[in-house]
C-alpha cells in the first residue's frame, strides 16, 4: 500500500484543511496517510486516526529521521503562518522536506509548502504589498511531466518565492507571480504557489462554514484544473 506523509498545516480549517487533504489524497487510493502537525503545541483536540475513501489517516509524531517512515511520498500543505514570519516550529518542518530531498523520495510542495520547501533548500521568500485571491492562467516556461497539463491555478497567498534554491528551475510562472512553480533538477521534488487540492467541493464548503468571505468566494469563481496536477503525482509516487 503506498504510504505518503503529509506536513498537515492546515489542520483548523475543516474545508480547505480535512478537506484539502481528502482531495490530495483521493489519487493515491488505497493508501496510507501518516499526518504530521509540528505547528501544533498539543494534537489530542483533532483525530488521531480514522479511514475514509479508502484512505487509512493516522496522526504521529514526527521521527528523527523522516526515512524510518520508508514514504513513497511527501506532501506539504498550505499554512495560514507564514515563512516570511518565521517560527520556531517551522524549523522542524523544514527538516522533513530537506530530509525527503536528499533521499530522492518525491515531494510536493503547496502554497505555503511550496515556500517553505524553498527556503529549506536555500531560497528566498518574500512578503508582497498586497494579498492575491484568484484564479489565474498558468504559463509553462518549459516542458515537465507533472505540472505541464496544468492551465490555471487558485492563488490565495502574500509570501512569494523571490529567488529559487540552487539547484532548481521554474516551470511554470503567472501574471502576478514569477516563480509560481519550480522543480529542483534531477530529483521528483516539485512545489506550486497555487493551490491544486481547492476544489469547487472545497471553496463552497469554506464559503458555507463561514471560513471564506463573499468576496474571496466571488475571486475562486473560475474553474481550475488543479485535480490534474494532484493526479499526475500520484500515479509518479505509487509503487
């Protein structure tokens, strides 16, 4: 059964957090789904475990080394923290994905994840004047497997990748935002600044829960084709 571990940031926010995750997830299925919460003081007030969609969750502690976990892949979500504001837990979380790089397992960064799997290897992230809410085209710069299907992508951040890790290269970019997806070369280590898990099922259950104002709502109206990325993934990490 593939296994994947998933630096679960996101965990507050029912709609773009558990929801979020069953839509990364629904790809792998049937699999397992080791939860990571280093952002957490104490993870007893969420489940600890439970299987849905034929996805087998389970909440742990990180490990010293994240290889004794023997992932097919590692995923880092969205955060509503920021890299640019950086934390103290934020430096174990960076220790996961840069272990996870030098092991050649594949990892997928998003949004946050994508910024902070940048800065872990030696980029630079920035904070811009002003929050971008939207759906916006995608422009390729180059051919690559995982991200090349990809036409639009949710955007819903102000931390941007300003400069690249050594070693990486930019796939894709947007009107906004130049380094909106980057893969470091010769290993399956990609991130996007978009967010390719923010579904319609899971904007309408955020806008519904109150978690997503009418104007964010009315921004993600634009279908996007995130689901293709996710995909595209999956069928790469399973064994």
């Amino acid at each position: 059964m593939t296994r994947v571990v998933l630096l679960d940031l996101l965990v507050e926010r029912p709609a773009f957090g558990q929801g979020g995750n069953a839509e990364i997830m629904a790809p792998f299925a049937p699999a397992e789904c080791l939860l990571l919460t280093p952002q957490l003081d104490n993870r007893e007030a969420y489940r600890s475990e439970w299987e849905s969609n034929g996805i087998n969750y389970r909440r742990i502690d990180a490990p010293e080394s994240i290889i004794d976990l023997q992932p097919d892949a590692v995923i880092c979500s969205g955060s509503r923290a920021n890299v640019s504001m950086w934390e103290p837990w934020m430096d174990d979380a960076a220790r996961v994905l840069q272990q996870a790089v030098s092991a050649n397992i594949p990892v997928l960064g998003i949004c946050f994840g994508h910024q902070l799997l940048c800065k872990a290897l030696g980029g630079e992230v920035e904070r811009a004047t002003q929050r971008t809410d939207s759906v916006s085209p995608l422009f390729s710069v180059g051919m690559d497997t995982l991200l090349s299907p990809t036409r639009k992508g949710l955007f819903t951040h102000q931390d941007y990748v300003a400069k690249l890790p050594p070693g990486a290269r930019r796939i894709i970019s947007s009107k906004h935002c130049e380094n909106a997806g980057m893969r470091i070369a010769g290993k399956p280590v990609w991130g996007v600044q978009f967010h390719p898990e923010a579904s319609r099922t899971v904007i309408d259950q955020a806008h519904a829960d109150g978690d997503m104002d009418d104007s964010e709502f009315a921004a993600f109206e634009e279908e996007h084709d995130g689901g293709d990325l996710l995909a595209a993934f999956a069928k790469l990490c399973m064994p």
